[in-house]
C-alpha cells in the first residue's frame, strides 16, 4: 500500500520513479497481486496515469485490463476502472479536446493512428468484443456506462471490422438495443450514439436494429423530449433514424407500414410566434425535414417513395408543411429546406400536386402559393439557396403533371391574361427578359419544364404574343427569345435560352417550322457555330449546334428553302460534318453537365455554375446520337426513315385504336363483374335469412314437440286437487280470449260461405248463358252439351266442397260443445283424479280425429285442383275445334278461371282457417283444456256468460283451500 500511496502522489524520501516505470509495476501489481484491493487499486491508478501516458498504459497495460475484465467480474468497481482506462487508451476524443487551434495537421493524424491501432489489437481477439457485449448486458452503472463508451469508442475507430464481430455473436445487436430502454438517461443518450456507429453504411445491422423496434422506441424519446424544442438528445435520435432509413429500402417500407409516418406530424406544429428560434430547434427541425426527404428522395424506388406520398398526404403531413411554408418568421434556411420538402413530396404525385396548386398565400388578396414562390426565384436580392429550391420546386410540381403544365401555360395565352391580378406566365416572362442572368437562366429552365414531353402546350405557347415597346407591333414569345438570343447577352442568359428552344422544338414539326420561318435564325446558328471561340462560348456553341440538328431532325420539309437536304447541305459547306459533330459534343463532356445529370435537384455552390438542368440532360442523351445519325443521311434514307415513320404511326394509331377498346372492355368486364359480386352478396344473403327460416322453422317444430310431450306429463302428474283448482283458475282468463278468437273465425267462416254462394250463382249465370246459345249446328250442339257436362261437374265438385265445409263446421261444433262440457266440470271442482285422465284421453282422441280429418281434407282439395286442371284442358281441346263458338268459349274459360282462382283463394283460406284452429287447439293443449266442437261452443256460451260469477266464487274459493292445504 505504501508503494500506491507513492504512485498517487503521497510523500516519499526517495527519487520519483519514471512514468514508464511506475506503469511497469503497477502493471505488475495487476498480474501478481492476489488480493482483490491491490488489484483494484493498481487498475485506479493505471486509469488516472492513462490519459497522460496513453502510449505507455496502452501498450504495457492492455493485456492486463483484458485479463481483469474476463477474471474479475464479480467486482463492478474493479471493472469499471478498466473500461475507463481502455476507453482513455483507444478514444481520441479526449486527445482532440486538450488539443489546440494551432497545433499542426500530422499531430492530429498521429492521433487518429494511435487510437487505430489500440483498437485493431484489442479487437484481434473476437472474444474481447463479446466480452464487451456481455459486460453492457450488465445493469451496474459503473460497468454499464463505460462499456457502452468503450464499445462506441472501437466502432468510431474500426467500424467495419467491429459490426462484423457485432453481426456474428449471438444476440450482439438486440443486447445493444436494451440500452434503449434503459431508465437512466445518461446511459439511454450513450446508447444512441453507440447505435448511430454501429448502423453506418451496414444494411444487414439496419435491418435487425429497425425489426428490434427501434423505430417505436426513437420516436417515444423524441416526443418525450419536445419535438423539435428538444435538445440535442433529439437530434442524436434522428441522426440514427436517418442511418436506418437512408437507401434502406426494407427499414422504408417497414416504417410505412408501421403507421411511423404519421406521427412525424407533431414534429412540423409550429406556433403562430415563430421569432426566436433557438439554434438547437433549427438543427432539430432541419434533420426532421431531411427525414422526410429520405423518404421520398427521387432515388428511392418509384412504388415506394409513390405510397410515402401517399401517405404523407392523407396523413396531413404535406399540409403541415405548406403551413410552415407560408408561415412568417421562419429562418432562411429552415425555409429553404422546407421548400425542398414539399418539392419531394409532391413530384410524380398527382393528388399531392393538386394540393400544392389549391394553397394559398396568407396575403391580402391571396395568391397562390406557386405565384408568390415564383416572386422569390425572379427576384434577384433574394438568396441563391432560396432561389434554386423555389426553381426545385416548380420543377417537382410540373414533374409528370399535364394538369399543372396546362395551367401554367394557360396564364400565356392572350384569353386567359388577368390584368388585375400577377400570374405565373406573367412572372416568367418578366424572367425571362430581365437584366438578371440568374433570373434569365432559371424562368427558361421552369418555362421548359412546363413545355416537358407534351407536344400539345408546344404548339399553344406559339400562340403567345409579347408587346416589346410602344407603338410597335407585338412579335411572338418563340420570336423574342431568338432576338434576344443574337443580342450577345451573358453566357448563362444564352445557355437558358437555348435550352428552352431546344426543349420547346423537338419533337414537334410545327415549332420547327416557325422557328425556321424566320430567316435570321439559322444563319445566326451556322456562324456560332463555324466561329473558333474561347472555352466559355464552346457550350454556346455545342447548343447551337443541338439546336439546327433539333431543326433537320424534326423537320416536315414543309418549307421549300429549308428541308433537310438543304440545310444538310449548309452544314456540309458552312461548318462541316465533322466539326458539326465535334461542336455537339461539347454538350456532354463538360463538367457541368455531368454534374447535373446525377440528380434532378438542382445543387450549385455559386450562380456562375448554374448552366445545365437535369432533365435536359437526359433530352441531350437521347437526341445527341440521332442528330449525328440524321446530318450523315442522304436524302433516299430520309426518305426510306419518313415512310418508316408513316408506317410506325400508323401502326401507333392502330395499337392506340385497340387499347381504347380493351380499356373499353376492361371497364365494362369490372362493371359486369360489380354486378356479379352485388348478385352473390345478395345470393348469399337470400341463402342465409332461408337458412335462418329454416332454422327458426326447425326451432318452432322443436318447441310444438316439447310442449305436446310437456302437455302429456302436466295431465299425468297432477297429484293434488289444490293444482288443479290454480290450473283452472289460470285457465279461466285464457278460455274467454279463446272464446273471443273462435268468435273472430265464425265470423269469417261465415263471409267466406257468402262469397262461396256468390261464386255459385255465377257459375248458375254461366251455365244458363250457355244453355241459351244458339243450335244451328250439331258440332256446336255437341260442344255446348259438353260444356254443359264439365260445367255440372264443376257444380259437383263445389258441392262437394260445400258438404266438407259443412263437416268441417259440425266439427268445430262438436270441438265447442266439448269445451263447453269442461267449462263446467272445472265449475262442479271435482276433486276426483280420474276425471283429469278421462279428459286427457278425450283431448288425444280429438287431436287425432281432427289431424286425420284435415290430412283427407287436404287431399280431397288435392284432387279437386288436379280435377279442375284436367277440366280447363279440355275446354281448351274443345275451343280448337269448334270455331264458331270460340268467342263464347273463350269468355268462359277465363269465367271458369276466375272462379277457380277465387275458390283457390278460398281454399287457401280454409287452410289457414285450419292452421289457425291448430294454433287455437295448441293454446288450449297448453293450459290443459281439452278442445271441444265449434257447435257446443256457440251454444255454451250464454251459459258461459250466466256462470261466469260462479266460476269467479268458485275459484276464490278454491284458491282459499289450496293455500290452508
């Protein structure tokens, strides 16, 4: 102890050893030592020495630390003094931070090396990174926080290497993401930073750390930290999102679908007072909005960054957007990003352009967002940044969009100029032709892009007409750019120019032949082109040269001093082919093109670079090859090319032709397979309410059965006269609503017998009218003679129908006579239990009489319809033959129809009739009253009537004897 004592600083006699040597032997005192506390305090003491010494401790002690950390782990503070050593060894954070201004660029180098190779040793022996990853499993503080230190510190020196040792251990990446979760914010914010390494430029840990819920997890501390009012910890969380997602396109797709996109809404909630923006909260929302761009970038695929849009839109992302957009008081650059935003969003998205087209100014009167944007890109004192992202912007609105290229051009033409109000037409224009190369530059560029791959709105913007001065007539827009063009501006006002009129004719014959119209313009073009200019007039004169070749290409010939022999010609003698075709590829090997051919944005560190667009690149691309072909063309090729054109078109028309006609057939096969899915729905709804009737119908069945078995025990088990008596109490009330609904049936039974008996006397009236027909001859005689028979037999039939009603009415006479006998047994209260037995009895045998009585009536009518069918055959075979009398008897077959229609209506009626006396007899059955003749109801009634008070008494007190029993 009184050797650490010295090394700490105490006081001693002898000379101070060297820092090598006092290194040495604690390193020794680590190796040797047997007790826990010498070690422990060796390993503090190597930790204090370990910045000052990093050398030293690094290459002496390193071996040793890594024995501690495999040998004693059962001490947390031992082992947490090595980490923090081996972190002071590797790191160069520390060495950066003691660092000054004025130190030279090799020290710091040095620096960088020297953590370099403390890593490569430490991690030479895979077993020390999963050590580490077991160690920051630990839930101790003191051994938790300095191996997620060290741990970031090795990945920050040896990344690569490190994630791969990560990739492979066992559960490596999912032990890192529980540091998360962890309560201690401390720890928490270090595991973020340790992520942010351990996710660099690895799809594969990207993967398992998005699947491990990182996102879930992210997105709660960032909302519990405020949004974009957080701190830095906020921003640590969206450098890692960032990592995740970025040409990630599995983590984007995951994000998506987990619903993460909409709550990236709350982030852009900016208050009405927007002054005093803290630098932190620019930061935060800066790295908020670059998140949303990765998700939409241009080059992310089209189907993924398309449902982003999607998404954004339905979500109220893009409107939250546009309100910051609009919003006032917002920094500079917090503006400009957000523009280019919202540019991303909307490009290629039709819904998300059409909502960029409806959003206003807050402006007085208010003025759509495009047209103040505008404003900003035309106005020279605004800033560059600003300027290129408006002209981003306008590009993304317009990318894919005949829609919004209408509009624009729309406010161009002479019909449509509002001159109260400031339009887009007008504020390119005014671009176009102002003093400002920039503005010149990026109005023909925007004014392109409205003109992009849509022949329709080339040949309207020919109808513009610009007033130049007063007095004078007004020239054409296509005519004022030419003029300006030969006016010798700047190169980058030229460069604009020609790009638009590049854009503006190809692939269309009719701009062509305007532009050639006039007869300065190619002679204009062939002396900058044959001229031996500087460096800066080479690009002027690669795009005049694309420009006359644009001019033979899409030429229609339809001008005689100008077809593309002649001006091939003009070449071969002003210019030459060769050097015609030298000056084109001036076009494509300049730096500036390349650039820009990389990305649509556009991104320029100065305005003087500002010269190519990104989409006239790819027109550069694809028309630089042709044009060479077409100047070495003779005129019999250009011939043979035109009628392989002529042929190409008709065949586009044909194909065009039939792709109406299936798109045709294809909407009229969804509409018919619409109906079809409408017809099964309703098909399976019919099948299942039958499938329900049918059940219920079942059910029903069921519960007849139940009741009747039920009936049968109740009259069996009627063990004491005081049940009775309440039974027949009970029964009392609903014997008189039976009486009143057999009262109800009578009445009915006696209109349905009035319509019957008027039926028959039609039919009486039938029969006499045929009777009276007249007998000139004897096939009519015969006739009438058979009508007459079938009309008999039909009478007969009736009266048999009449004799089974009348049977029927004697059985529910004797069914009412029966009740009216048990009326008054219930009065007598004879306490005998046979009498139950007897009327049970009764019950049954009547039951079964009337079931049996009903099943032959059934067949009976059965066979009285089938008999009625035969019968109107045969008056219909007899009408055939009989011609004079087929008026006659065509009148009484429908007669005859009728009247069996309406006895069917009755018939049916009867059926009901008996269903409901079922129903009656059922209702009966339950309260165990035996079911008696109609008859002997009706007769009983008035003596009903008269006992009724007895009854009354009787039931009283019979209600009085059950209780005292």
């Amino acid at each position: 102890m009184n050797f650490l004592r010295g090394v700490m600083g105490g006081p001693s006699a002898g000379p101070q050893p060297s820092g090598a040597d006092t290194i040495q032997k604690l390193c020794d005192r680590v190796a040797s030592s047997t007790l826990l506390d010498d070690r422990r305090d060796a390993v503090r003491a190597l930790k204090s020495l370990s910045k000052k010494y990093r050398l030293e401790v690094g290459i002496q002690a390193m071996e040793h630390l890594i024995h501690v950390l495999q040998t004693d782990r059962s001490d947390s503070e031992i082992i947490g003094y090595a980490l923090d050593t081996l972190y002071n060894v590797i790191s160069n954070d520390l060495e950066e931070e003691e660092q000054d201004d004025s130190e030279e660029e090799n020290s710091a180098k040095q620096v960088d090396d020297l953590g370099s190779q403390f890593t490569e040793i430490f991690i030479k022996q895979q077993e020390n990174v999963t050590l580490l990853l077991t160690l920051v499993e630990e839930f101790d503080f003191h051994v938790r926080w300095p191996g997620v230190k060290l741990l970031t510190s090795l990945l920050k020196q040896q990344g690569p290497q490190v994630q791969q040792i990560i990739l492979v251990s066992p559960m490596g990446v999912s032990r890192l993401m529980d540091l998360l979760a962890d309560s201690r914010e401390v720890i928490r914010n270090d595991g973020v930073l340790l992520l942010q390494q351990l996710t660099k430029s690895n799809a594969a840990i990207q993967k398992i750390v998005a699947f491990e819920n990182a996102f879930e997890r992210l997105l709660d501390i960032i909302t519990e930290e405020g949004n974009s009012d957080g701190g830095i910890v906020v921003e640590d969380c969206l450098l890692l999102l960032q990592n995740l997602l970025k040409n990630n396109n599995s983590n984007q797709n995951f994000f998506k679908e987990g619903s993460y996109i909409q709550r990236m809404k709350p982030w852009f909630e900016v208050g009405d007072d927007n002054c005093g923006w803290s630098a932190q909260k620019v930061t935060n929302l800066h790295l908020m909005l670059q998140l949303v761009r990765v998700l939409v970038s241009p080059t992310n695929p089209p189907g993924a960054t398309s449902s982003c849009q999607k998404a954004m839109f339905h979500c109220g992302l893009l409107q939250q957007l546009c309100t910051i957009l609009m919003a006032t008081g917002v920094p500079a650059d917090i503006l400009t990003e957000t523009i280019n935003t919202v540019s991303e969003v909307i490009r290629g998205c039709q819904t998300n352009q059409d909502y960029f087209a409806s959003v206003n100014a807050p402006s007085n009167p208010p003025r759509p967002a495009i047209v103040v944007l505008l404003m900003s890109m035309v106005n020279e004192r605004q800033p560059f940044v600003l300027r290129c992202a408006v002209l981003y912007c306008f590009q993304c609105f317009l990318y894919k969009n005949q829609k919004g290229q209408g509009e624009i051009v729309s406010t161009l033409l002479p019909s449509t100029i509002d001159g109260n109000s400031v339009s887009a037409g007008q504020l390119l224009c005014g671009g176009l032709f102002s003093t400002d190369s920039l503005s010149n530059w990026c109005a023909a560029v925007a004014l392109a892009h409205a003109l992009q791959e849509n022949a329709t709105l080339k040949e309207q913007l020919l109808r513009v007409q610009l007033a130049t001065s007063i007095g004078n007539p007004p020239v054409s827009l296509l005519q004022q750019c030419t003029n300006i063009l030969s006016q010798g501006s700047k190169v980058q006002t030229r460069v604009g120019l020609l790009m638009l009129l590049c854009t503006w004719l190809s692939n269309c014959s009719i701009a062509v032949t305007h532009f050639l119209h006039n007869p300065a313009n190619v002679p204009f073009l062939t002396g900058q082109i044959a001229e031996n200019l500087g460096e800066e007039e080479q690009l002027v004169q690669g795009l005049c040269a694309l420009l006359l070749g644009i001019s033979i290409y899409y030429n229609d010939n339809s001008l005689e001093n100008y077809r593309k022999e002649k001006l091939k010609q003009l070449i071969e003698k002003r210019i030459g082919r060769e050097n015609f075709i030298e000056k084109l590829g001036f076009i494509s090997k300049h730096e500036l093109y390349s650039r820009a051919a990389q990305k649509p944005q556009p991104s320029f560190s100065s305005p003087d670079q500002m010269m190519f667009d990104h989409e006239f690149t790819k027109l550069v691309k694809e028309l630089e090859g042709v044009i060479s072909k077409a100047i070495y063309k003779s005129s019999e090729e250009d011939k043979k090319e035109e009628e392989v054109k002529k042929t190409l078109e008709q065949h586009d028309n044909i194909v065009t032709h039939y792709k109406k006609v299936i798109r045709e057939q294809d909407q009229e096969l969804e509409e018919l397979k619409q109906q079809i899915n409408t017809l099964t729905s309703q098909n399976e709804q019919l099948q299942a309410t039958v499938t329900q009737q049918v059940s219920q119908i079942q059910q029903h069945k069921d519960q007849y059965n139940l009741l009747k078995v039920q009936l049968g025990k109740d009259t069996q088990h009627h063990n004491s006269h005081g049940d009775t008596l309440q039974m027949n109490g009970i029964q009392t009330e609903e014997v008189s609503k039976l009486k009143e609904e057999l009262e109800e049936w009578k009445n009915k039974h006696e209109l349905l017998q009035g319509q019957l008996k008027e039926k028959d006397s039609v039919i009486e009236k039938l029969s006499s009218s045929q009777l009276e027909m007249g007998t000139t001859e004897q096939a009519s005689q015969i006739s009438k003679f058979s009508g007459l028979e079938h009309n008999n037999e039909l009478q007969k039939e009736l009266e048999m129908l009449r004799s089974q009603i009348q049977l029927q009415s004697a059985e529910i006479s004797k069914l009412q006579m029966e009740n009216q006998k048990l009326q008054a047994m219930n009065a007598t209260a004879d306490p005998v239990l046979g009498d139950s037995g007897a009327t049970a009895a009764t019950s049954s045998e009547l039951e079964g009489r009337l079931e049996q009585e009903i099943k032959e009536l059934k067949s009976e009518v059965k066979a009285l319809c089938e008999e009625k069918e035969s019968l109107k055959q045969q008056l219909d075979s007899s009408s055939s033959t009989v011609a004079i009398l087929q008026d006659e008897k065509s009148k009484l077959q429908r007669e005859v129809a009728e009247s069996k229609k309406e006895q069917d209506d009755l018939l049916v009626l009867l059926a009901d009739q008996d269903q409901k006396i079922s129903a009656l007899k059922t209702k009966l059955k339950d309260l165990g009253v035996p079911v008696e003749d109609e008859d002997d109801t009706e007769s009983g009634d008035q003596g009903d009537e008269d006992e009724d008070g007895d009854e009354e008494e009787q039931d009283e007190n019979a209600v009085v004897c059950y209780h005292e029993n």
